[in-house]
C-alpha cells in the first residue's frame, strides 16, 4: 500500500473511533514517526496531510529538517532526553514531548530566553526499562515545576506497557486522560494540558477513544522501516 492509501486508512479509524465517542475527528492530529525514514517518503506523507513529524534522533532529523526547510512541519522531538544536546533539541524543534524528570525540565529553563512550550513524559506503568514521571512522581513535583517560568506544560506523552490486546491497555490511556485532567482542575502556573500524545501503530485506536490529541504513527502509515 502507498503512503496515501496508509494514511487514509489510519484517518478513517481515528474518524470511526472519535465518532464512537462523540468527539470530532479534528480533535486528533496523526503524528508521522519518522525514524529511518527517507526525506521523501517523509515529503510523501506531507502531501497527504501530515503537519507533525516526530523525531527520536538529533542528527538524522537535522537532515530531514534540512532537506524539507520550505515545508510547514511542526517538529517534535520523541526520544530520550540527554543533558549535552538539549541545547541542540532546543534550536531544532518546535516541542518536545519526551521531558523525563524535573532535571530535564531544569536544565530547558536554564537554557531557554523565551517561553516554550513542552510535555511531559508519563511512565504510567512504572516500567523500570522506561524513563518518564510516574503518576505520583509527578503529582509531587507539581508546585515545583510551576515555578520554571519559561517552561510551559502543554501536554502530556505516554507509552503504556507492551501487549498485542489493545484493549489491555486502555486503563494506562484512560489514566493519563484523568492525570490531565486533574492537573488543569489545580489552575497551576505555567500548566494549560490540551494535548494527549499517545497511541502508537498497535493501539491507536483505542487512545483516540481514551482521549489522545496525537497519535504517533510509524508503521502503519511509513510501513516497516527499511534496514
């Protein structure tokens, strides 16, 4: 199947699963994962309407970033969060999503003059081979976090625990949708939660029911990724 046969696939899903819900379909962004990918399958899935790319390496996105300069994406970065090129994510994204610790958030404030916009990442389930918040973690670096001015909490990004039964991990997705709402009933500084980026290629569909605002897909819209 071609990029465009994938994609319309994947938004029939998301529309057939916000209409199950009673959300509308422009509610969901669908992400495209762009790891390993080439710059013009990336290009390919712009033109069917892709605007979100997400990136876990640095240097391969610089890349794409380089080579599709005249498009309109929004760049966000997915990956694990190092301390020695945060400076680097920081010049070449508009988000990142993968904020994995009040040190992470830290180090961003220190180096950010102006205001961006982040999300935190939640280990809802407390997988040790996993960084991110844990749900109480996080509850108790609320106050703190509030007070890193420059770092604006826009949203929240989750990988729930592995399994081939999507519907075995719907509480983790309907978690983090409560999660989100509790933090914006605490009307924190610097806290405004309007994005649920969560769902990949195995579970989208049952995050879009859960509540996700970004679904992240790979496989399912660049098909396997090429050796």
């Amino acid at each position: 199947m071609s990029i465009k046969d994938n994609y319309d696939k994947i938004s029939k899903i998301v529309r057939k699963a916000c209409q199950r819900v009673g959300r509308s379909p422009s509610e969901v962004l669908i992400m495209g994962v762009a790891k390993s990918q080439p710059t013009e399958r990336i290009k390919e899935a712009y033109k069917c309407g892709v605007k979100l790319i997400g990136e876990n390496k640095t240097q391969e996105a610089e890349v794409h970033q380089t080579e599709l300069k005249d498009l309109d994406i929004k760049w966000h970065f997915i990956g694990k969060l190092q301390k020695n090129k945060i400076n680097r994510i920081l010049k070449s994204f508009d988000f990142i999503q993968s904020v994995d610790g009040v040190k992470s958030l830290e180090h961003i404030h220190k180096r950010v003059s102006k205001e961006i916009e982040v999300f935190i990442e939640i280990n809802i389930g407390e997988e040790k081979n996993k960084s991110g918040f844990t749900v109480d973690g996080l509850k108790k670096a609320l106050n703190y976090i509030s007070l890193l001015d420059r770092v604006k909490i826009t949203g929240l990004m989750s990988i729930p625990p592995l399994s081939n039964d999507p519907e075995e991990v719907r509480p983790y997705f309907r978690r983090i949708r409560e999660l989100k709402d509790e933090i914006n009933s605490m009307n924190l500084p610097n806290f405004k939660i309007k994005h649920l980026s969560m769902g990949m290629t195995n579970d989208y569909e049952v995050a879009v029911e859960e509540g996700a605002t970004i679904v992240r897909i790979g496989t399912a819209l660049f098909g396997r990724r090429p050796k």
